[in-house]
C-alpha cells in the first residue's frame, strides 16, 4: 500500500539532482571538447578556436550547475529537510546555524562538492589567465571535474552503484531504516528531528579548516595539469613559468589548511597536542611535503634548466598524493587506525579508479617522452645553490616516503595478508625519524640561499653565515640548559631551526638590506624555522602538572607511560606545577556541561592569589556519546590545557550543587536487625516502638502510628539515634522524617510489609557527604605561540615571493 | 660515479632503512592467545566489551586504574587492566582495540582505542520531537 506522505518537500532534491546530473554531463563534454581542441591546436587546424568556445560554454555550464548543487544543498540543511538522508544525518533542529558550514562538509558527498567547488574557482581563472595553455590544462582540470561529480551521481550501473547522491536519497527509502515503524506514519517528518551534527566538528575551526585544506588540495592540481600540458604538447619547459606561483599558492594555502587543523586538534580534541601522526593528518601533510619539493625544483629548473624530470616527478607525485590520501580516508581502509577517517560509502573501487586514471595518464605521458629529457653533460657544482635545494627536495621525498609507507600499513596488510599494527608510541616512531629529516631542511635552508646559481666560492659563503651559526649555537645552548632540554637530537633540531632563522633574518637584513619586496623567501624560511622551534619547544617541554604521585604500585607505574590522571574533589586544592588548583563545581549550558577548575598561584607571604578560571567542557550527546572539550589558558610564553577525562554525570542535572542541600534520597527494604550504609555511617534498624507518644508529634487520636528505631555508628563509633514514623491518617501515608544533622541524613519510614515484617525506608543525604569530583588532565605547553607566529610569517613569506614572481611575470608580457 | 649515482645510493639506502625499521618498530594484531605466549612483547588486541561483567573504576582510588573484561575476536576472554582514567562513553563502545603486553592472568593495557559506531554512522531515524 502506498503511503500519501504529508508535508515532504521533493522539489530541491530534484532541482539538486538535475544540477550533478547537468554537472557531470557538462564536465563530461567541456573535457572531450577541450581535447579535441587541444589537439587541434597542435596540428594548427584552424576550427580549434570553435571547439574551445564551445568548451569553455560547457565548462560555465558546469560551473553553473555545481554552484546551483551547492545552493540546493545549503537550502537543504538551512530549512532542516530532513526527509533528506543527507540533512537528517548531518544536522538538526537545535544547531546553531553558525555550524551549518560543517554540516556541510561532514558528510563525503559534501566534502567532495567542496573540492569540486574550488576546481570551478581555479577553472574559471584558469581560463582567463592561462592563455595558449587554456585547451590543454583544462582538459584535465575537466577530466578531474568528470571524476569528482561521479562521486556525487548516485546511479546504479548495471549492480555497481556510482557516487552518493544527497538529493536522491530519501530517509524513509534508505535501507537501513526500511522498516523502521515512523515511516507508516504518513506524517512522520512532523515528529522526526536530525541526527545532528558530530559534536566535535561544532567548532570555529571546523568552518574554516576543510575549506582552506580543500582548496590547498584543488591548488596542487593546476601545476599537474600544466605538467601534463606540458608532455602533451611537447613544450617541456615552458609549462614551468605559468605553474610557479601556483606550485607556490598551494604550498602557502596547503600549509595553512594543514596548521588549522592541528589549531582544531589542540583547541577541541583530547589527545593534548596540536599533531598526532594521525593518518588523516599524515596524508594531508605528505603532498604538502611533495609540493614544496616541487615548487623549489621548478626554481632551479627556471634559473638553470636543470632537474626537469625531478620536477615532472614531483609536481605529478604532489597530485597522484592527494588522489592517494583521499582514497586512504575514503574508503575505509584506515579502519581502526584512525580517529576521523570519513564513513565507508562503498565507493573504494571508484576512488580507485579516479586514483590509477591519473597515475597512469601521467606514468605513460612520461615514458612516451623520455627520450625528450635533456641528459644534462655538466654535473651541478657542489657549492652552487641548485645543488643544495635538489638535496632539500630529496630529504622531504624521502620524509614523505617514510610517513606514507607506515600510514599506508593497513593497504599493506590487505595486499600482503599482514597483521601489523601501526606503532603503539606513534608521536615517539614518528620522530625520531623526521627530526633527523628536518635538521637537514633546516641546515639546508640556513646555508642555501647563501649559495649561489652555479657556483660559489665556499669560503666567502663560509664568512658570511659564521656569524649566525655561531649566534644560534649560543643561543641553542642556553635556551638546551635554561629549559632542560637533554635529548642530542632535540637539541641539534633546536640549533639547527635557530640557525635557520638566524641566517635567514641575517641574509634579509644584510645581503637583502633589509628590502622587504625581494625577501619573500628568507622571511618564509625564518617562518618555517619558526614552526619547528615552536613545535620542538611545546612538545618536547609539554609538562603533565596533573600528576599523580600517590600511586604504590611500582609495577603498574613501570608499565604505564604516564600517570597524567589526578582526582580533584570539589572543594579540594591540589598543587600542579606553580599552580594551585581547584574545582569550584559545574553548571549546564545547553549541552554543555562546563567545569570551573581555578588556579591560584602562591604568593611570598604563602597566601593564594587567585589566577585564573578555566572551564573544561563536557558535551552530553546522547546520540552520539558524550565528548569531552579541553579548555586552554593562552599565556604569551606558554598555555595550560586543562582536560576533564571523567566525572561523575549522575548528579549533572541537578541545579548547582549546594552542600547544604539534600541530594536525591535511595530506597532501601530493611527488617530488624539489617544494616544499611550511608557514605559516612552504618545504619542498623535495631526494633520497633507502636505505643508512639502521640502528643510529641502533635497526632490526633484516631492516627495510625509506628516509630522505627535506628542505631547510627560513624567511623569513630559514635552513636547517633534516628527514629522516623510511619503514620496512617485517614488511610494516607504521612510519614515523619527524622534528621541525624551531625551526619547530614534525612530518613523516612514509609511502608509496612506485615507479611515479611520488612519495612521500607528512603535516606537521603546532604551533597557536602559525598562531594562531586572529576578527574582531569593539566598539561603546560611552553612557547606553544612560536609555533603560531612561525606559520603567520611563512604564509606573508610566501605570499610576497608569489607576489613579486607574478609582477615579473606581467612585467615580461 | 656521478654525485647524483651516490645520492641515489644514500637514497635508496635510507628508504630501505625506513621499511626495515618501520616492519620491526610496528606492535601487530594478535588475540590473547598469542599475548599470552609473549607477555614480553607489545600487542594491539581486537575485541568486545563483555557487558556482562562488572567495570571498575574508582577514581577515589586510582584516577588511573580503569579494569574491565573484554572476548577477544577469537572468543577468548581476559581481565583488561588499563593505566588511565575510564573512556568517556565506555559502555557503549563496539569494538576496543587495546595496546599492551600479557602480564600474568590480566591484559596490562597502556591504550585503549575505541570504535563506537554511534559516533560517526549509526542512530536510527525516531521519534524526537513531541
């Protein structure tokens, strides 16, 4: 029987749909287009124009309908259509509409139309400014386009499902819910609310970090389609001088992308850190890692027409990465390993095939023209500048092999039938091999730039950064003793990072003289040199303050890796670190649930000055658990995270607790001579007295009486006296409690079972009896802001050097 | 030899240094059977929470003393005795994954993973508004 279902709203999914469908087909005909045009152009067939006009009008038209998916979608979430499997998973009614960018983007479909958005960005630049090389790089920039709607088209070939298509999916049809008793209501979508969003994505940097680290990714896709144009249409070199500043763009948005979302990690997630080695976060770092080799390749190419298979190389390897990383946290083969990998929508075998088009596209483009790179007969001099980045280029290939090779581990395990787990310690395994990779970054970046293009006279180089290795290499022993840093390679990246940013502000201010124009790159070096000093600082000093000392179990304390946990009862002063630290108790807020933890700092006179208020939050969730938010004291020189890993929930939705107060009373069943425990005594129900003097308690009468007898013992053996009554007036129960104040206990006799001769009573005690604790983790991250000033400059660093590249390149045309 | 013959040799070198080590640093899978034969060395063990027994955890205590019990995927069952405070949302996990060593009759875990698949992909549409 057909359901007439009331109030559903079917209209923008089908306006949605018919955009991916248009978005598709479009992008499917601006790329064969292109091509066509493309290779008219290189045989100067004089109809090329024709067919790229009519590319370029399918490519709009792409445009148009992937703009008109986004606004569709948008709508969707704004107006809560939760008829939509898509809307009802991703959001709901009681969000705040601030998040509803995140929303957005949870979810793969959104995340792919994100990226699909900023190519129809780029595209549309592309054709505007890249000219001759309009047909061929947007060939592929379409081919990619064509790929990427397919994600979102949602049809079924033959048995294989294409894509997820949010318009299409309907809730009540989603097989998963198919026989869910809601849906035989005709007017189910009146009573149905979203699932809502991931409370840990309701943050402000979930609203900008995906964007930024989608566009980074979208960007490295321009420089692969100019490689590709560039074998495609033989003109080897000259594919360089467009893709430059792009390569350079990327690097810069890239790395902003990717230091946003370790802001995120350190802001809202609980592992007390801004980097994880997590393999979400691996694979977005390791093109990063490519890009930047590339970009600087294509910088010695450009001055000595060196290296050009090492570029081809990189710049491809930066994009097949990026196809890689989205297939590894797309298809579900990160599994357990990792904390954020997206849901498997069991699209593995098309993000496969997006993955190998390209790799073979460009492996075959590249062994067809081999015979097209020059064997350069002269070897690079040593002391030359283009010797000395290829070297930098090839550490971050290799420091990238080594982070792809282990976060690709579950991909070995199913190919190879293993069973290896990735490392227990991952921060630790991570480090001690990419703190050898980056002192050699940061030397090399130190001393390159010293260099000159060809050759140079070592002696003269020598002279010139003497004064800045000697200058940090004070400054690293200082700073190694005043901070206790021990670990020889901690303290040769902390020389090596000051050496970089040493030499780099000394070549700016000396051999530059100071001129800001032309010092894009030093001062985008001084910032990467930043980051790692930042990075090393806050990391290897991070200083668990919460410490539990207390611990007898000297094996236990062996085996674990950290006691960080410490109790803190309401009321309760404990020293962290320099620190005094109380909990003062908890409010709610919505569905949040804040603690106030206040830290005081003693003062000469041994009196406690207060500090500051720091305010944890707890996020109850009952949809999707609760999550925990840690809260941070930003300080100039360091930051105190403050995490609260457990608290006692069942008391949450009472008003703030007042100690004087009586909490929620427990029913026990008692007969003479049982004994019952309070948190603070032993309660024994010694007999019964039914002669109740009735005037004591102001009874009539005709009144029902029975006066129980309780015997309190507290833990000295001090003997207290409880008597409730049990009174029947008028056949109404109207108890008389009896309070114990020393003890803080109320209790009330309230039933009589004559066949058992058991009676019930209720004890309810006072909150001070048994406080309200959590347990929390305080951690001190020193000269954490180095890191976050680092990426400030080496962004202004980059975007000057792009700068003044591009005024060249307008100057020359 | 060109320079760039040795550099390639250093490279390839390093990366065969890098799987060498990564292949011999990384723990593995293994059920409580295997933990148990080498309670020297560090396992990952997949498994579930057995709801019918009791957790513990008293932060008055031990803030850092967390013990449950857990079947591993091959059925087995053993005490977890994990070094750190209880996981928000424990009892609602699916699947644990835990890292540690086989120490006498109790798994000694330094880490604990849990997948609740609430979190990210289940939830049934229902009734929620009134």
């Amino acid at each position: 029987m057909d359901i007439h279902y009331i109030g559903e709203r079917l209209i923008p999914g089908q306006l949605g749909n018919v955009c991916v469908i248009l978005a598709f087909v479009a992008a499917l005909f601006s790329a064969v287009t292109y091509l066509i045009s493309a290779n008219k152009f290189t045989k100067s067939e004089p109809d090329a124009v024709a067919w790229k006009m009519m590319a370029r009008v399918s490519f709009r038209l792409h445009s148009l309908a992937v703009i008109g998916i986004v606004v569709t979608l948008f709508y969707m979430l704004q107006g809560h259509l939760f008829e939509y499997e898509y809307v009802w998973h991703h959001s709901n009614s009681a969000m705040r509409m601030r998040y509803i960018l995140s929303c957005f983007w949870e979810g793969q479909e959104g995340s792919f139309l994100l990226w699909t958005f900023w190519h129809v960005v780029i595209g549309t630049i592309l054709i505007k400014t890249s000219k001759e090389w309009e047909a061929p790089v947007m060939t592929t920039v379409s081919a990619v386009q064509v790929f990427l709607t397919s994600m979102l088209l949602g049809v079924y070939l033959f048995d294989y499902k294409i894509g997820s298509n949010p318009f299409t999916i309907l809730l009540r049809q989603h097989p998963d819910f198919a026989n869910i008793p809601l849906f035989q209501n005709p007017d189910y979508l009146a009573k149905l609310d979203g699932r809502g969003l991931n409370p840990l994505l309701q943050n402000y940097w979930m609203t900008i970090h995906p964007p930024t680290l989608f566009l980074g990714f979208a960007l490295t896709l321009v420089p692969f389609a100019y490689g590709i144009a560039g074998l495609w249409t033989k003109r080897f070199q000259e594919w360089q001088k467009p893709a430059l500043p792009w390569a350079f763009i990327g690097m810069a948005v890239l790395g902003t992308g990717i230091l946003m979302g370790g802001a995120w990690a350190y802001e809202a997630l609980s592992f007390g850190g801004f980097w994880a080695w997590d393999p979400v976060e691996n694979s977005s770092l390791v093109p990063w890692l490519t890009l930047v080799g590339a970009a600087h390749v294509m910088l010695i190419h450009k001055h000595k027409g060196q290296s050009l298979f090492t570029t081809f190389f990189l710049t491809f390897t930066t994009f097949i990465l990026v196809l890689y990383s989205t297939f590894l946290t797309r298809s579900g083969i990160l599994g357990e390993t990792s904390v954020h990998a997206f849901t498997d929508l069991g699209m593995s075998g098309q993000l496969l095939l997006y993955l190998f088009f390209f790799v073979i596209l460009a492996v075959v483009l590249l062994i067809v023209n081999r015979k097209h790179f020059p064997k350069v007969a002269e070897e690079e001099a040593v002391w030359s500048r283009e010797f000395w980045i290829f070297l930098g280029s090839l550490v971050l290939l290799i420091a990238s092999f080594h982070i792809m090779f282990n976060t690709s581990m579950p991909v070995w395990n199913k190919l190879f039938k293993l069973k290896m787990a990735p490392p227990t310690d991952a921060i630790g395994f991570y480090n001690s091999w990419q703190i050898p990779f980056a002192i050699l970054l940061t030397f090399l970046l130190a001393t390159g730039q010293y260099f000159n293009y060809k050759n140079s006279d070592i002696r003269a180089v020598v002279k010139k950064v003497l004064i800045s290795f000697i200058l940090s290499l004070v400054l690293a022993v200082v700073i190694a003793l005043l901070m206790g840093i021990s670990k020889a390679f901690y303290v040769v990246l902390l020389w090596s990072s000051l050496f970089c940013i040493c030499a780099n502000a000394n070549y700016w201010l000396f051999v530059l003289s100071g001129k800001v124009k032309k010092a894009g790159a030093s001062i985008a070096h001084i910032g990467f040199g930043l980051v790692l000093l930042g990075a090393l600082l806050s990391t290897s000093r991070k200083e668990f303050i919460s410490h539990n000392n207390s611990d007898k179990d000297i094996e236990a304390l062996k085996l674990s890796n950290g006691r960080n946990n410490i109790l803190l009862q309401v009321g309760d002063t404990l020293q962290m670190g320099d620190y005094f630290v109380t909990y003062t108790g908890k409010h709610k807020l919505g569905a949040n649930i804040y603690f106030d933890v206040e830290y005081y700092k003693k003062q000469p006179d041994g009196k406690l000055k207060y500090d500051f208020t720091l305010k944890p939050i707890v996020q109850i969730n009952a949809q999707m658990g609760n999550v925990a938010e840690p809260d941070t004291r930003h300080f100039l020189q360091k930051d105190i995270y403050t995490h609260v890993t457990y608290a006692d929930y069942e008391t949450l939705d009472e008003k703030k607790q007042e100690g004087n107060e009586y909490g929620t009373s427990k029913s026990f069943t008692m007969a003479v001579g049982d004994t019952i425990s309070s948190s603070n005594s032993l309660i024994v129900l010694e007999g019964f007295n039914t002669k109740v003097d009735k005037n004591k308690y102001h009874l009539g009468d005709s009144v029902l009486a029975v006066e129980a007898h309780f015997k309190l013992f507290d833990i000295n053996k001090k003997i207290y006296i409880a008597n409730p009554v049990y009174v029947i007036n008028h056949n109404q129960v109207e108890p008389i409690e009896a309070e114990v104040p020393e003890l803080g206990l109320k209790m009330n006799f309230w039933k009589i079972t004559p066949e058992t001769g058991k009676i019930d009573i209720s004890l309810a005690e006072k909150n001070v009896n048994k406080p309200d604790f959590i347990v929390m983790e305080a951690i001190v991250f020193p000269c954490i802001n180095i890191l976050w000033m680092g990426c400030v400059i080496m962004v202004i660093g980059t975007g000057l050097a792009i700068w003044q590249r591009v005024k060249k390149l307008r100057i020359k045309d | 030899m060109k320079k760039i013959h040795i550099i390639g040799i250093l490279l390839i070198a390093v990366s065969i240094g890098a799987i060498m080590a990564s292949l011999s640093n990384s723990s593995t899978y293994a059920n409580f059977r295997e933990a148990s034969v080498h309670p020297d060395l560090e396992y990952h063990v997949v498994g579930k929470l057995n709801k019918e027994k009791e957790t513990v955890y008293d932060p008055k205590a031990d803030a850092n003393l967390f013990t449950f019990y857990m079947v591993d995927n091959g059925g087995i069952e053993k005490k977890v005795v994990l070094h750190k405070s209880k996981p928000q949302d424990f009892e609602r996990s699916e699947q644990i994954v835990i890292i540690g060593k086989c120490r006498g009759d109790a798994f000694q875990a330094d880490d604990i993973l849990m997948k609740c698949p609430s979190k990210y992909n289940d939830g049934k549409p229902s009734e929620t508004k009134i």
